[in-house]
C-alpha cells in the first residue's frame, strides 16, 4: 500500500445520502480478483444509461448526462464530497477498489458506515468525517466555483480551501499512522515477524504434536 501523502485535488459533488456498496460498484463487478480496472465501472447504475458488465469498454457506453461525475469539470477529481452514511450496505471491498481506481484519494462526509470505512484505511483511502454544517458550506463553495480544489494535509489533520480558510478533522492516531506509512493488515503483520518466528518455535518445543511438518519440532531452532 502507498503511504498517504498531502495533495491538492478538485472536488466532485454526490448530494446523496446513504449511498450504499451497490451502488459505488454494482454486483456483477464482484467477479473482479485485482483493485485495479474497476474504475470505469464506478457508479456505473447512475453514470452510464445501460447496463454494464465486467470488461466492458466504457467509452462507447451511452453516459447519463445528468449524474454529476459525468460532468467536465469534475473529470479529474480526488476528492469526493457526499452526505450522511455513505458505504451503508454490503461489504464489498471492491467499492473502495473502485473509488481509488478512479482517482478518488479523500472521501468527505459526515459519517461513514462502519464496514467501509474500514475497507478504506486498509487500501490507504482517506475518509474524513466533517459534521453536517461544514458538509453543507463544502457543497455551496463547490457548486459556485468551478475547479474548487481542497488540500488534504493527513499529517497536519487539515483541509485548506481555495481561499486559504482551515477546517481541521479527527482521526484515530492507528488509522493516521497506518495511512502515512502505508501499512495494510500484512504490513502491520510483518513488522512483528521476529516475535510470530519465535513464538512458532516455542510452540514446536512445547507441543511438538501441533507441528508435524518441522524438523524442529522436537527440540531445537530450524
């Protein structure tokens, strides 16, 4: 996983609540096996006007001009500004997959379900929950300013507008450490790969009958 780094990115615009993993990536993308190529396929019930299946080529899909990601100005947006609940639903990991595929490094909202807000900090996408106040002054600024872009400072827990203006967020101190380092649930497995190795062989010592595979099982270091 890519450590987090600070950025700049344009803002794109999804006035709906509860938006659920359904919808982020519908079902028949679930056949996927990589994170990588779902991008195309995100929103793909509200983006395109037919329905679409795994491999397609989408550009010669018929787009829904009216959903707001197929709008011009919002083409290469990072940041992703929605309401309340966003992820609700399933727990497909494959909806993150589509999100950062698409460019997607920050999703804003004011509160995320629980499942897919995990999905996120372990594939190292920023979900930052702002109360619904400042959710709603994000939506205004954006919608009067065309090419509105924030600057996302993970370490200094920190977004900057246009105009300079702050706006702080919480997270846990793990998830920060996790995204600024890049460490996904093996990484963090792996930076105590001394202490598994010498539990395992203490293990073999103490109850050989458990290991019939190592040759050590019965006394000593491999």
């Amino acid at each position: 996983m890519e450590p987090f780094r600070a950025f700049t990115g344009v803002v794109a615009p999804l006035d709906r609540a509860s938006v659920d993993t359904d919808a982020i990536i519908p079902k028949q993308f679930l056949k996927a096996v990589t994170r990588e190529g779902l991008g195309p396929f995100l929103f793909d019930n509200w983006r395109y006007e037919d329905e679409g299946e795994l491999g397609q080529d989408c550009a010669r899909r018929p787009q829904n001009p009216d959903f707001v990601l197929n709008r011009p100005r919002y083409a290469d947006a990072a940041v992703l500004l929605a309401r309340e609940n966003f992820g609700c639903g399933s727990s497909r990991e494959h909806a993150v997959w589509a999100l950062m595929d698409a460019g997607f490094r920050t999703v804003i909202a004011p509160s995320f379900a629980d499942i897919f807000f995990a999905n996120a900090y372990k594939n190292g996408l920023l979900c930052i929950a702002l109360d619904e106040a400042e959710v709603d002054r994000l939506f205004r600024a954006v919608d009067e300013r065309e090419g509105y872009a924030l600057h996302v400072d993970l370490a200094a827990q920190a977004l900057t507008t246009p105009d300079g203006e702050r706006i702080g967020f919480d997270i846990q101190p793990s998830i920060k450490t996790r995204l600024l380092e890049g460490l996904d649930d093996i990484a963090l497995s792996l930076q105590r790969a001394d202490a598994i190795r010498a539990y395992e062989a203490r293990r073999a010592r103490e109850a050989p009958w458990l290991f019939p595979d190592r040759v050590d099982a019965g006394g000593g270091e491999p």
